[in-house]
C-alpha cells in the first residue's frame, strides 16, 4: 500500500473461536498493516498487572464485555498511533452497537470510512472444539491448536520457544457465556455492517490457508 492510497480498515467479525486473531494475524503480515486486537490489549495490561488489565480481568474471567467507555478510550488510542495512518486489522473490536457507532464517528470525523468487514461463519459445536484445543503463546501471542495447527515440540512455541498456556476464558462455563454474549451484544453488528454496505460472508469452517485465501481475494477485490 502507498501513502497515497486509501487507508484499509478491516473489522474482523465472528464468535469467539471463529478465527478472528489466526486470520488478522495472517492479513497483518501479508498486508504489512498492524493487528489491533482490544482482547490482545487487555491481555497484555494483565500480565504487567496494570490498573485497566485489573479492571478488564473482572470482565474477561466471566466471559462477560468490559465497559464500552474504557474500551473505546483504549482502542481509540491506539488508533491514533502513526503506525495506524495507512489503515489497520481490528479484531476483537468493536462488538457492541456503541463502540461501532464511536468508530464510525472518529473515523467520519477524518474523513476515513470502514473498508470490509469480514463475518467468519463457524458452526457452534465447531467454536466450542477450537477454544478447547486453543494454546498461545506467552511471549509472542502465536496461536495453536492441538488437532488443527499443533507445535512441533509439545508445549513449546515453533516461533519463539516460549511457554503455551490454556486461556483463563477458554473453560467451558465460560466459553459458553461468551457465545451467549456475542450472540446478544456483537451479533447486532452483522446487520449494522451489513446496511453501510461492507459485510461480507465467509465460511470459517475451512483449512486457515483455506480461508485466508478467500479473504484476501475479497478484500482485494
Ligand atoms: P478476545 O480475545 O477478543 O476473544 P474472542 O472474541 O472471544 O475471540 P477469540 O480470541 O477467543 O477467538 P478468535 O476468533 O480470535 O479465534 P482464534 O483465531 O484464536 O476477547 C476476550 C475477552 O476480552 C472478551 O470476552 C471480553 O471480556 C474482553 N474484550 C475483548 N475485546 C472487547 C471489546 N471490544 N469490548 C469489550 N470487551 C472486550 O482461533 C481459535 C482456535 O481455533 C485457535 O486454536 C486456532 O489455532 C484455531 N483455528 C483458527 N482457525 C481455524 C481453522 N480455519 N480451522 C481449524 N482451527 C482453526
Ligand atoms: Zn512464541
């Protein structure tokens, strides 16, 4: 991408397990655009034990949303980082009707607009095998999964060498309030996305490459 051109904003949006992080990673690297993740942030505030990851831990242990006003504040700040001028791949954020209305705003308020916005569609027994077998890294974030994608060296990152943990929200009770969560407050996005004209569909229920493909070619399209 040229400093000319249009700055590309992408919103990654699915339930959680959907392949949000696997597939923004992806595009980040092909596109050379950063990956702004919002559960990333919080995860990252956590381990260095900071007044919002304190904050966000309360939320994030129930499978419940952190407050809007909190979460607006921290992406918007990280938007607003020079690395961010030729556009960004937003994961995890918005999902809620307020936070996609704040986006649009600051956006609408420099002259930029939403691009695409990806919907990765994945069967609910499927998300629920994939959050199970789920492992990430603690040093670099690289993600894994035993059956799908799993580590040359049991426990150990093919990237790095650092340690693969299990997510604290990746046990079942709270796997399940999280599918409950998006299904009341994210899912209300499709259909707003949908009406601005820059939703598409794709069938996350295929090999990554698979889907990365597909993705690429509509986004380039
Ligand atoms: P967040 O970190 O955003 O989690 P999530 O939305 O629940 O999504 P996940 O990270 O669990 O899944 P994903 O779609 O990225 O899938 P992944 O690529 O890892 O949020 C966590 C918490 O933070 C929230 O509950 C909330 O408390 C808080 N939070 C975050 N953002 C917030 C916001 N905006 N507002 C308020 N609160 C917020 O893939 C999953 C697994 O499947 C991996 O093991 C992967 O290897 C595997 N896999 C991926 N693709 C495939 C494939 N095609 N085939 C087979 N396996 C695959
Ligand atoms: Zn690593």
């Amino acid at each position: 991408m040229t400093a000319t051109s249009t700055p590309l904003y992408v919103v990654m949006l699915g339930a959680p397990g959907a392949g949000k992080g696997t597939q923004a990673r992806m595009l980040s690297e092909t596109l050379g655009l950063p990956q702004v993740s919002s559960g990333d942030i919080f995860r990252e505030n956590l381990k260095n034990q900071t007044p919002l990851g304190l904050l966000a831990k309360q939320y994030m242990d129930n499978g419940a949303l952190v407050p809007d006003d909190v979460t607006i504040n921290m992406v918007m700040e990280r938007l607003s980082r020079s690395d961010c001028a030729a556009g960004v791949i937003l994961d995890g954020f918005p999902r809620t009707l307020a936070q996609a209305d704040a986006l649009d705003k600051a956006l609408k308020a420099a002259n930029l607009a939403i691009s695409r916005v990806p919907l990765l569609e994945v069967s609910d027994d499927a998300l629920i095998n994939r959050l199970a077998g789920r492992r990430v890294c603690r040093d670099c974030q690289a993600m894994y999964h035993l059956e799908f994608n799993p580590p040359a060296v049991e426990g150990k990152c093919d990237k790095c060498g650092g340690e693969l943990y299990l997510r604290a929200d990746d046990n079942p009770d709270t796997v399940r309030n999280r599918l409950f969560v998006y299904y009341k407050q994210t899912a209300p996005l499709i259909g707003y996305y949908y009406a601005h004209g820059v939703l598409f569909s794709l069938n996350g229920d295929q090999p990554m490459e698979q889907v990365q493909a597909e993705l690429l070619a509509a986004i380039q399209a």
